[in-house]
C-alpha cells in the first residue's frame, strides 16, 4: 500500500530526524521525499510518499509525540479524489477533463456535473458524467447556492472544481469547502480580478495574456494561487480573439492545478501555497 | 540611404496601393513593409522601409495628397537615436545597456547617465559615458525635476531611457517628453503598480513573476506596454529572492522595447501600442 | 463573400501596388494583408484577406499578367477544410481534436478517422465520425498503405491529420498529399528523430522537451516545420512521466498548426514554411 | 560557518534518517535540504546546506560508517569559487559574466580570461581582470591547448567557463578538469550539434532556438546537460538575425547554470545531471 504524508509546524532543529525515524522504524519504505523551511515565518513542511504496511493512527500518534503541538499531520492512502465540477457554457475546460477522466488520466472520479445552463447537458451526456442544471433564474444569490449545495452535498466530493463557472460564490456557501474548491481565472492574477478579464486586458494593451488557477476563499479572485501560466498577444487581437486564444493556457493551467492538488503536493499557508512537485 | 516611413490614419479602401504606387514611382526599394488595420476602432497603420533617393518633403506632401487629412505621416532616414539613461543605484539594466552600447549592438548613442544618486558612478566611468549626479536631497520633486531638465535638455535626446530610475516623474516633467520616455517596471503590468513590486507578488504567492517596459504619460504606470515578459518562480523564493532572479528578465525586456522603438517599429494610438517586427 | 489570396512569386520592385491596385479596382476591400521578403532567395510572398463579390478566374489572370511568369496564385474561398485524421492508440491529441471540432472550434470538417487500432473506436464513437480500422499485421508496408488510401481518397480529404499516428509512411504513399499531411512529432525536432524520442531525451539529460507540427514529405520527421514549443523537464522524470507530461504541449502544437493551416497562412518555400499569422 | 555536504551512492532504506541524524548529533542545524532517489538506476543524491560549527574529517568519516561504500560524499565551506574564463570574440556572454563580477553577484572569482583573439582585450582591460592571449595560428591543436593550459593551472581554478570559447578541447585537455569545465552551445542540444548551430537551424526552418550549458566531457556537445531555454523565431530571421536573437538566451542560460554550479547545486551522474534548487 503506498500512502502519503504531509506535515506541516513551526520549525525547530532534527525535524526530518525525528519524523524519517518513525518512518524507518515502521518498516517504511520512503520512496518520495521532500521538505522545506519558510524561513520568513520560521515554518517547516514535509511530504513523503511511502510503502508498506501501517497503521495509521499509530503512525500519527508517534509522529505526534516528537512534533510541536501546533503540528499538521495527514497521513492518507495514495488514490484518486472524488470530485464535482462546476460550469457554464464554456466546454474547453470541461472538455479537457471528461477526456483525461474517460481515459483515466485525472486521477479524480468525476461523480457529477453541476451548470447553471443547458448548453454543456448534451456533451456530459457522452461521457456518462450525471448532469444537473441547476438555473440561476429569478433566484436570490442564497437560493441558488442552497440548491447547488443540496445536489452536491449529498455527492461527498473533497474537491469542487470550477471549470468556468460564472458565477461569484458567497462565504456562505464557500465555508464548506476550505481549500477545497479550485477555480480558473481568465487572467494572470492578481491583473484583472473580477468579470471580463480580457476586456480588461484588451483595454489595458498587455502583451501576455495569462490563467490562473486558485483555491477559492471568501474574497473574489483572492485565494491562494496553485499554478499559472501565460501566452504572448499582441496589437492584432481584439478582447475575443483573446479569450479564444486563452482557451488552451486556461485548461492547461487548470489541468495542471488539479494533478498537483489531487497527488497532495500542495500546502495552504498564509493563503500561499507550497507546492512539491 | 534607407528610410522608415510610418503612416496612420482612419482607414479606407485602396491605403496600400495609392501609399505603394507613390513609393512605387518615387524610384524607391519596398524592402521591408508591414499594414495593419485595427477594426475596432476603423484605424490605419503602415510602416515601410525604402531605399533610394528621395526629396523628404516632396514624399509626404505626395502622401498627404492622397491621405485622410487626420494621417500622421513619419518619413525619418534609418539611423541611431540619441539618448539618456536615468538611473538610481540598480546596475543590472545599466551594465547591460552599455555592454550593447560599448559593442554597437545598441542602435542609439548614449549621451550621458544621470542619477540621483553616486552608486553607479565609478561604473559609468569605465565605459566613457558623461555621468551626472542630480541629488533629490532636501529638493521637492519639482525642483529636483527642474535640475534634471537642465542636465538633460542640452543633450537634446530623442528618447530618455529609465533603467531603474526609482523616481516617480510628475507630469511637468514628462509632458516634455510624450511617448519619448521608456520606463522599465519591474512586474507584469497592470499586476502590482507602484512601490515595491516583488513584495506584492511575494505577499500575493505569484508563481510567476515579471517586466514591463512602457512608455511613461502622466498616470503612474499606466502608459502605453511595448513588451512584458515573465519567469516562474514558487515558495522557495521571498521578495529579496524575487527581485534578484528578476533582473534577468527586466534587463532583457527592456532591451527587447529599445530594439523596437529605435529601429521605429512602435506605434501609440490610444494608449496602446502597435509593433510591426 | 471572403476570400484568400495567397502570392509567391520572385521578388520585383512594385509588386505590393500592383497586385493591390487589382483588387481595388475590382471594388475588393483588403481586411487582412501581410507580404514578406526572403532576402536571402529574393522571394516575394503575400497573403491577402478581401470581401467582396468577384470572378475568381478573371482575378486570377489580371494578377497573372502584371506578377513574374513563375508566380504561384491561390485565391479561394474563406472555409472549413475538410480533413481525415489518423491516429493509433494514444488518445490525447485526437480528444482535443474531437472536442474542438465538436464546437466547431477547429475550422475543420473531420471526415472520418482512420486506425491501426482498436482502442479509439469506442471514443469516437461518442462524437458520431466513422472510424476505419485498418489493421497492419501480417501486410507489408505498401499492402497496408494501399488499403489506408482505398478509405482515405473517397473523402476527397483536403489534408491528412497524423494525431499520433505511429508508422512511417512511404514516399508512395506521401506523394498524394504533397504538403497536404500534417503530423505531431513528439520532440523538439530536429532533435530525436525517429522512435521513441522520450527515451533519446531521457538518455541525452536535457532539460526542455518538446513537440514539433510538420508537413510530411518523403524524408523521415524532415518535413517543413510549422510551430514547435517546449516545457521544462528535470532529472525527476524518466522517459515515461516525460512521455505523460509531453502530451499537453503536443496536442497543443498540433492545434496551432492546424489552426494556421486552416486558415491559409502558411506558404512552403525550400522545405520550409513561411506563416503570416 | 555554512556548509554544503553532497552525498550520492546506491539507495537503501533509512538514509535519511541516518544522515540526518549525524548532522542533528553534531548539533548542526540544516537550513536547507533536498533529496532524490533515481529509481531506474536505484540512487540516492542528498544536499544540505548547515549551520554550525564542525570538523570536517569527523563528520565525514561518521557518514562513511553509515553509508553504502561506494557513497561520493563531498562537504565544503559555503564560498565564491575560483574560475578562469576563456572567450574567442564575442562579447555578450563575457560582458554578462563581468559586470555581475564587478557587482558581485557571480559567486565566483574571475581569476584570469584567455583568449585565442585579441578582440576582448580592451574590454577586459576595463574590468581589471588579467587577459592572456593565447594565439592557435599555426599551431597544432594540442600545441596551443599546451600553451593554454601552462597559463592556466598556475590559476589553481576550479571552474574554467567556456563563454563562447570557440575551439573544439581535446580529450588530452578536458581530462584535466572532469565536471569542471562549463560551456554554453549555441543551440538546444541535442539539435545542431558542432559547428554553425544557427546557420544548420536557419537551414532546417526551426520555430524555435535555444542555448545550452553543458559540462564538456570527451565528445564534442555530449557533455551533461545543465540547463538549456529556447525563444522564438520565424520565417523573417536569416541565420544572422539569428545568430544576434540567440545571444540574449545564451548570456542568460550561462549564467543560470553558473549560479547552480557555483553553490554546489548540481551532481552528474550518467552524463546526467542532478540540479537541487
């Protein structure tokens, strides 16, 4: 059985001493292992991926025992997550998982598909994905949550990812999901938070154009930055051409986002992450 | 003798072949030549390099005749540009500039190096370049700009080239100098305006980080991007970290925005820019 | 109507006038132009987007009589290609293709795809095009490729796609679609040429792997090139994370290819492609 | 006092906890550290950066008693290295390296520059930096590589920096300096491979050119990889235009392996190399 382990506590002298001791006392092979130090707020952090038999409570309890109190410590079995994904009318970034989920590249179960439009229903329905549509018509900003939350809940997805979905979440319904919703924006954060980032882009005469992919938090386009990348433009591309050519950095950005998170080789810290890769 | 002609203007059917046809039975070589019409706003913008002879006057008032009256014509022989550097007490772009200066590869003479303050001073020396130290000690920033203006004014300079100066310039000053003054900013606009640009990106947890070279008007940071590049960076880096691996990219991106605007291949047409290369 | 005009011709002086003086006259307005020099050969190509109504036949011979005897000139109208995709079993480029198409996004019409294999037959069963399989074993080269081209030369495909399609084809087999094949090789050619350039870059150290889009022609992975792009690799990947990790920039490059392709911007000269985009 | 210890032999369990252990005993306190286990090949590589004060010969012989007996194990004072530079006549990569020296940013000692040409000497003469000029004509290659290394040694460098050294090193003269001498090549190797990379990239219609710095061992530009990058380039470059493009990317991926290099970042290992960073 291969499993992974993610320490996180405030840093002191011997740590990967005292924790690759119990790894190695347990009979554990360490077949991964990385570990870094913030020096800025003297903070520690650790991921291993290890093989054998073990047991978990045990293991967690010894590496309690020589870790400071304030200590994170999760230790879980190496497999795929269970996920809900998020859209509008937008099928690139969809497009892109249902194919990896199809051929078994996500390492994710896509368990449902949640839109507040109709017009991706037909393409779910090839991939066997259950679709919900949910509609934002004439409800409040609440209303629609609530019932976004009363099709998903019941799924019991550890991640909701937001595959272009247009759509501001409240705190509200965000609180249920800490570092577990992962959105991608049409921009290179923090330039162009909030709606129409390539109109913004077009007006502003940038000559990169960027997605990032994020953790959600209570403030819009503000949490912790997972992956981003860019493309070049130029004076010939209006804010349309820029959004189809976004297109690809943007499912690529995300793809990337989600192996890193759904492999457990991102921290959260100080709404930052740190990521072993 | 070779030439550069740039013309813009609202567009209309038939531009190219009246400008051509004039080219054309002025005796004179096309041999470089670029058009582009921006649809958004109807606009027209043509960039050519001739060789031959030509009466300069004669070829513009033949443009003119066949133009919309609102054309901006532009015929200027190929040649260096005269220019001075404004600098504080960063050396990276400095030192890279004059290397290309020393060697000829830069396409402008450097008439002198002001600064406000003496750091870069000795290293100027090495390369024969007049260097001007302009303390803002105990001035306010109109008279420190005045006392500048004294200096540069003389050199006559067709562009004035800021590699670091760490300066904001009020629009008394730059009024003097439109789209004439080429500011290095050391992130990817319009990410992180103002002070101290690699301390936001390291208190937002940016994954990548970069330079923006624009052209200065009267809002800070806000003029028109002539090139912008970006490199990667994660949480191994904090913002000191952030700004040395930085200089990299804005020495080059810099160096790339000279290479366009002297070799004339930049438009500005509504504070943006269009760049035929 | 749109149409595009595509021009190469040896270099004269006045060829931009009058071949823009015929389509004004003809009452065409250019929405698109670009012309480009080969100094080196003396070579004049061009590339013109026009609207408006017109007798291609009388177009074509006006241009004839002022362009040198040995000009190329195509004139056609703005509209999806038809194509045949070719694939094996890797499914990453032909669900991008798949997807693409789907929404029309592709500016393609994909005819029907074509297999070695079984293993796609279910996927592209989902989006409703034929697949053939056509399977090696046991048949000479020239016996499979003969019955390849019994399936493929019905659809009076106007390009070949080869989304990973892994066998060499003949000069016998080539020479029906000169310039009209577009494959992905999965390495930054002219590196790694021929099987498993994964291994070759694992074996040779380097640091960036990369995928090429090319014009087929007779010679092995020697055909024009269209776009090329790269990503960082690092000692922590053997030939088969690179192979994984290889996938998203092949399926792009390819994409951007065909994009190009499609859209009438890319000339071939002297095995290689000139591309106005 | 800071310290860097390298450690690589065959992989066993327990290494970690072993190493770091002695280092945790010695009251040492890691700031930095890093591992990797190359599974094809079943090899471990560590680096550590300490802190502390240390005999060196007892802290490497606790290490040998625990490690496997083929383990390298390397400790040294964190510190500038000592380097000669050799150059032809190109000045970029030269005029780079001087002014980070000057500024101190190279984490290295330019000791002494040689030269086959007298081009650089003037410019050198700037930066106070002894130049030795070392003429090939009418010499047998190992003639003149006798007469370089006579000027050399005395220097006791630990690094020679081929920065443009345009002369291919016999095996009689790099057998001196095994994973001491660092080159840059002026494409993406493996691609054009000896000489005239730029006019063999022009010939092949490349969409790309890229640098490369290597470790020069027996056979030309087989050495290990270091790091490489690649910018774009098209149709409108001729191998001139690319031979002065490339320049930028060769200065800059130089001096990014000199940094790795320099604060012992890298390890080679079947003509591979290992880069913690």
């Amino acid at each position: 059985m291969q499993y992974i382990l993610q320490i996180d506590c405030p840093d002191q002298k011997g740590l990967v001493h005292k924790i690759s001791g119990i790894l190695f006392k347990s009979g554990l092979n360490i077949i991964e292992n990385e570990e870094f130090v913030d020096h800025v707020n003297n903070h520690f952090f650790m991921r291993s991926e290890v093989v054998g038999g073990l047991n978990k409570a045990k293991i967690i309890s010894k590496l309690s025992s020589v870790l400071p109190r304030q200590a994170h410590i999760q230790l879980h079995e190496k497999k795929k997550k269970n996920i809900v994904v998020l859209v509008t009318k937008e099928y690139h970034c969809l497009g892109d998982l249902l194919v990896r989920h199809h051929f078994g590249e996500l390492n994710a179960n896509i368990l449902a598909i949640v839109s507040n439009h109709l017009e991706l229903k037909e393409f779910c329905g090839k991939f066997s994905v259950p679709f919900h549509h949910i509609s934002a018509e004439g409800l409040e900003r609440s209303e629609h949550e609530s019932k976004v939350l009363e099709i998903v809940n019941p799924y019991k997805a550890e991640y909701l990812v937001l595959a272009k979905y247009m759509r501001i979440l409240t705190p509200g319904f965000t609180k249920n999901f800490s570092n577990r919703i992962i959105n991608i924006h049409h921009s290179f954060l923090p330039a162009f938070i909030g709606a129409k980032p390539y109109s913004q882009a077009y007006n502003r005469g940038v000559k990169l154009i960027g997605a990032t992919a994020h953790f959600v938090n209570d403030t819009l386009d503000e949490g912790p930055i997972i992956t981003q990348d860019v493309i070049n433009t130029n004076h010939k591309n209006d804010a349309k051409m820029m959004a189809k050519a976004g297109r690809d950095v943007e499912k690529i950005v995300l793809s990337n986002a989600l192996k890193l998170v759904f492999a457990d080789r991102v921290f959260v810290y100080n709404n930052k992450t740190i990521i072993f890769q």
